[in-house]
C-alpha cells in the first residue's frame, strides 16, 4: 500500500475531508472507496452517501453513519447499463427506460442475478436490487475511476431532512464519514422516481420523472404502490425527511409563532417558487426546510402544492416528513 492509501486509511472517520470536484480531490475519493470508506457525493437529485455496493463491510458503515434500519435497502449507482446487467436481470422494459431516462433521476427495481455480488445487507436481503445511473459529472467520474457499482443513499441522518448540499451534509454527518465532495447544489432537489415491473409496472416512490411520463414510454399503465405492504425498495419508510418542527401542510393561512413555507404569491418566510414552478419548487424543498428548522421552531406551515408533475414528489415528501415514527 503506497502511502498516500496509508494517509487514507490512517484518517477514516477522524475527520471528515472537504473535497473539491478537481482531479486530485476525485482520485482521493476513489482511494478512500477503493479502501471501504464512506463518501458523500453530490448528483443531481441529492447528495449520496456512497459506499463500494460490492464491499459487505462498507455498506455496513452506511447503516452505522446514518443510523439506517436493516430493513431499509439502499439504491446501487451504475456507470452504465452494461454494469446494471452483470448485478440485476435486465429486460427489455428497463433497456426502454434506460435509453430515454438514464442518465437521470430514475431507478428501476429488477431482481437480482443467482450470486449477484452486491452486498446482501445494501439490498437488505430482497431478491430484488435497485438501479439507477446519476446524472452528475462527479458521480459519473467516479463510478467510471472506482469501475464498480456504489450503494448511497441519500447523505443524512436516516429520517432526517435529505441534503441537496454539502452544507447539509456536513452539519449531519461530520466525523461520521471519510469525505464530503462540495459539487454545489442539487439541480433537481428530491430523490429519483423508483418504478418496479412485478407484477406489473408500478411506482414506488415519486420523484421528478412522472407517472405519465414512464406509461407513455413503456406504452402501458402505471400503477402506484399500495402504501399498506412492505418495504420494498428505498423511501417508501412512512416517516421520512423530517424536520425537527412539526409540519402543517396545505396551510392557506398562517398563525402566530410559526415558519411559513409559501408557494406562490403570498407573504412568508421562504418562498418554494413565488412563479409557481413545480421545478424550483422541488430545487428549493429540502434547503429551504433545512433552513426554517435551523432556527429551531415549533411548527412549520406550508403552502398547497399542485399534485401534478414533480408536485406528486413534493407532495409525497412533505406528507412523510409531516408523520412522526
């Protein structure tokens, strides 16, 4: 082991490294990866708390960072589609999703190859393993370096607030990681769309890839998950992304001693989008609850929110952060 891998592994979890996105910083992460540890890094949907998907004992530092239950499975990243088929048994539905979706905020639930080698605990011992290939020039270049598949979940405390920057990451998860990639804020906001085909095709969690969209591509119906069964793929936990105040949703007046979280033309504390773009709406979620329960408050009322398009994500996220396990 030369001795800037000694370095590495001499400082894991000591204290967490603030990289850049220049070569130098992209070749340490993939060092410490290559060496189990844990890196949180930016894509387009959220940040990403990645780990080797093929290394049991790294992912094990996922569960143990973010305090993650077993029964949780996590999301395998992928360079490309060939790395998706040596780990799921890809179809021709998810080759069709693939090509239009991919890369982008999409993951496709498959089952997985007999002897698959990514690690029972990242896929919580489903038979089914999550895919999906981010669309952010950091995650792509480290999966191309690394030549592996990475399991990361979103980079925060489990239940908690996700992190669209490394601010956020950062203040949940220091000294309990190798590393932190600052690649900027997320472009999109809120996790991927999870969809499954057995036994139909069927969302799983919503995300900035729409029903309609999906049907139109697969020239099928979609269904939508019964929120009554099991977990079966990540996000679907009833209470998720949660701020420490409780939150008052669809609030269409405010009252004395609360954060007021506003869409469109009202007057408020932070703003969603006073244009009433679903987008940056979605850009702006989790960020601005990050900031609103910062300043420690009881409750945080928020705006109706349009349930069309990435609204169907927004909806869904605020209704699992306004539920308390």
């Amino acid at each position: 082991m030369d001795q800037a891998r000694r370095n590495v592994k001499r400082e894991q979890f000591v204290k967490t490294k603030n990289l850049g996105t220049n070569l130098e910083d992209i070749d340490a992460a993939v060092s410490i990866l290559r060496l189990g540890g844990l890196v949180a890094m930016p894509t387009e949907t959220v940040y990403g708390l990645a780990a080797d998907a093929t290394n049991e004992n790294a992912v094990l530092k996922i569960f143990k960072a973010k305090g993650r239950p077993a029964y949780n499975p996590l999301i395998i990243h992928v360079k490309n589609t060939r790395m998706a088929e040596e780990y799921t048994q890809w179809n021709d539905v998810a080759q069709t999703l693939a090509e239009k979706f991919w890369p982008g905020p999409l993951t496709i639930v498959l089952p997985s190859r007999i002897n698959s080698k990514i690690a029972k605990t990242a896929r919580a011992s489903l038979p089914s393993i999550a895919v999906r290939m981010p669309n952010h020039p950091v995650a792509l270049n480290i999966l191309d370096q690394l030549d592996r598949p990475l399991a990361a979940p979103s980079a925060n405390i489990s239940g908690k607030i996700s992190s669209t920057s490394a601010d956020h990451v950062l203040k949940n998860l220091n000294k309990k990681i190798d590393a932190i990639i600052d690649g900027g804020n997320s472009s999109v906001g809120v996790e991927s769309t999870i969809v499954t085909f057995q036994p139909q095709p069927t969302i799983l969690r919503a995300g900035a890839i729409t029903p309609k969209a999906i049907s139109n591509e697969i020239g099928s119906k979609i269904h939508h998950y019964d929120k009554k069964g099991p977990i079966i793929a990540p996000g679907q936990s009833k209470s998720h992304y949660a701020p420490n105040a409780k939150l008052r949703l669809n609030a269409i007046d405010w009252k004395q001693g609360e954060k007021k979280l506003g869409f469109g033309n009202v007057n408020c504390d932070l703003n969603l989008s006073k244009d009433k773009s679903l987008t940056e709406a979605a850009q702006n979620l989790f960020n601005f609850l990050h900031l609103l329960d910062s300043s420690d408050p009881i409750t945080i009322s928020v705006s109706p929110i349009p349930n069309e398009g990435i609204g169907l994500a927004i909806n869904d996220r605020l209704r699992r952060a306004s539920l308390k396990e």
